[in-house]
C-alpha cells in the first residue's frame, strides 16, 4: 500500500489539519466513510470535525431550508456531511475576492467558510459565490482521527477551492487522488471491488 501524501502521526499532531482533506483509502471499509473524501473544519487538541463532500442525497435543500434554496450550487440538494447529529445542518461557501468576511460568514481557509444558516438568505448569500448544505457531519475525539491516520485509514491532501462545490461529487474521491503525484495518482483506478482485478 503506498504511503506517499500520508504525514506521520507526530506531524499531524503538530500540524491542525483545517482546510485539509481527509480522504479514505481503499482499506477503510466503513460504510460512513469508504470512498469518502471529509473537508475538515476544525482541529485541535479535542478532537476533529468535518463534512463529507461526496455524498449528495435525493433531498432538495428545499424540503428542509427553503429559504436557502435559491442560492445553493448545483445539483440543488443536501449532501451527508456525515454520520453525527444528521438532523443539523452547515454550509460551506466560496468567498470572493480578499474582502472582509460578508455577513455570517466565518471563512476557514482561504475563500472557503462556514456560513450562517440561521441568518437571512438573502441577506448573507449575496456575498458568496458556492453553497453547499450538508445535513450531520463527522466528528472525531481527541487523538482518534490521528490514530485512524496512522492505521492506514486516511490520507491527509490538500484542498481545493474548487473541491467543495464539485460538478461531480460521487467522482470527487477519483478527482483528488488522480491529482496527487506518484503512488497515490494510481489509486484513483483502484476497484470496487478488488477481487474482480
């Protein structure tokens, strides 16, 4: 199994992961997060947090915020941002430009933020670019998403802008690995099934 783009648990620890991409490799299996590739929103010393970015759902954003509607990125509907608290909702959004953060707003890296769902719609989304809503989100406890890094279960790449608001998001796993260099370009062909090879 290649290595390559997987910092050692130490470097991790000393390095907050925000703004990163947890993506799954082939080994993990868990049906949360095989295939997964997790936009991490906060890291520290209690823990991780992050979205799934490549799990849209048969939901229009419209059964649950109508509001916001109007304003999300193509294809129109809620994504699983994971397997905690499925009945809340976060949205990440592309900023514009280098400007003050636009009102609810809190960017995270570079022009990617959070944005405030319980604002005004149409107040907040003029200053923004893509949304995506995602219903729960993954979550790890202190030391746990480390450990799962250093038992193969994830590699750790860097972000895209563009990742989040992915025209195809059930490809997005294949899209970052086949932009890596090295070993990790190769895994982006890896099977469904690697018993069929």
């Amino acid at each position: 199994m290649p290595t390559t783009g997987r910092p050692k648990g130490d470097d991790i620890c000393m390095k907050p992961m925000v703004g990163r991409l947890l993506v799954a490799t082939p080994l993990l299996e868990d049906p949360s997060f095989r295939r997964a590739v997790v936009l991490v929103l906060d890291h520290g010393d209690d823990g991780a947090l992050g979205v799934v970015m490549n799990r849209p759902m048969n939901v229009p954003v419209a059964s649950v915020l109508p509001d916001w509607q109007p304003f999300v990125t193509a294809p129109g509907r809620l994504f699983q941002g994971g397997p905690v608290s499925q009945d809340s909702a976060l949205g990440i959004v592309t900023v514009p430009g280098d400007d003050d953060d636009p009102v609810g707003v809190r960017r995270i890296i570079g022009s990617v933020g959070l944005i405030d769902l319980d604002a005004p719609a149409e107040v907040v989304a003029g200053g923004v670019a893509g949304l995506r809503i995602f219903a729960g989100y993954a979550g790890w406890s202190a030391g746990q998403v480390e450990q799962e890094i250093e038992q193969g279960a994830w590699y750790v790449l860097d972000a895209e802008s563009r990742d989040p608001f992915s025209d195809s998001p059930q490809e997005l796993w294949h899209q970052v690995l086949r932009r890596q260099r090295g070993d990790l370009a190769l895994l982006s062909t890896y099977p469904e099934d690697p018993t069929l090879n």
